[in-house]
C-alpha cells in the first residue's frame, strides 16, 4: 500500500473536506424533504418535514477538525457495538 501525501488531494472538493459525494446526499435529501411537504397540509408541518432531513444530512456530513465526520463515527461505533463478543465469567 503506498502512502500519500497530505498535501495531495485525492477527491475533488468543493469546500474542504465537502466533495461531490456529499453534495449529492444533499441534493438527495433535499428532493425527498420536498417530496415530504406534499404529506401536511400545515405551513409549519411542512416546514419541519423540508428542513429535517436536510439538516440532519449536512449535520452528519460535516467535516471534524479531524478530518472524519459525525456519520464515519456513528458507523464505526456501531460496527464495534455489533463485533464486540460478551464474555461470560465461569463459576
């Protein structure tokens, strides 16, 4: 395996650590947060089922400092949660 660079970008972003995959999860949960509003029939209802999705899309694929972000954290936490092994103590 060969390492690389910090200084060598190896996706195309559009504001660091936000690419085109992101973008598109976004626009993604935009489409279905519209496709939402047509369940409600109340300003506010509608407002809150638009905007939910979204927000929690842009919240989860956010950039950390760290360069990881809040899904990949989520998903390794429950990756650990599903493999760790119960030990029981015998008597």
């Amino acid at each position: 395996m060969y390492l690389i660079p910090k200084n060598i970008k190896i996706k195309r972003e559009i504001f660091k650590g936000f690419g085109l995959i992101e973008l598109f999860a976004m626009a993604l949960s935009l489409g279905i947060g519209f496709l939402l509003t047509y369940l409600s029939k109340e300003y506010q209802t509608k407002i809150l089922l638009f905007s939910i999705l979204p927000l929690t899309t842009f919240i989860l694929l956010i950039p950390l400092p760290n360069g990881s972000t809040a899904l990949k954290i989520l998903l390794k936490f429950i990756k650990y949660r599903i493999r760790q092994q119960n030990y029981k103590l015998k008597n």
